[in-house]
C-alpha cells in the first residue's frame, strides 16, 4: 500500500509591505498567522479564495487576520499584505 505523497513546497517571498503588518500584530497572533500560512504551503490546506476584480491575487484567512498574496509561479507567493479583517478590503 503506498502513501499519498506531500504537496511540493512553495517559497514565499514577503514584501516589506507584508514584513511591517506582521511586526506591528501582537506577537501570538503573529505566531498563529505564521502557523496558518506554514500549514498552507505545506499542504494547501486553509481558507483561500481568489480575489474578485478590482483586486487581484489570494487571500488565506487566518482567525481575525487576512494574508493577500500573489502567485508567482507553481513554486513560489509573494505575500504583499496582512491585514486585520476590519481593514482588508477598504
């Protein structure tokens, strides 16, 4: 009997943007963020829908906190915001 094999790996590339939302949210729920996104590109498990127009890209949902990121290509995201769900989509 084999095993289903582990999605491949993606790398993310998090914009400076993205690097100062996570440093300004309180260290757990920034933990927790980091956490919900590992999980992602580990096994594109999580709450991801493709943005309608005007935006473009992805959104994973995590807790109170939205992670937009765009995708490169099959091996890469570029992470461009995390925003708290009250300010997202403004």
């Amino acid at each position: 009997m084999t095993q289903p094999q582990a999605p491949e790996r993606i790398a993310v590339v998090w914009s400076p943007e993205a690097r100062a939302d996570l440093r300004a949210i309180v260290r757990d729920t920034a933990m927790q963020i980091l956490h919900c996104v590992g999980r992602y590109l580990a096994n594109r498990t999580g709450d991801v829908k493709k943005l309608k127009p005007p935006l473009n890209g992805f959104r994973l949902r995590c807790g109170d906190y939205r992670v937009f990121f765009d995708q490169r290509d099959e091996r890469t995201i570029d992470v461009t915001a995390v925003r708290n769900r009250r300010e997202a989509y403004r």
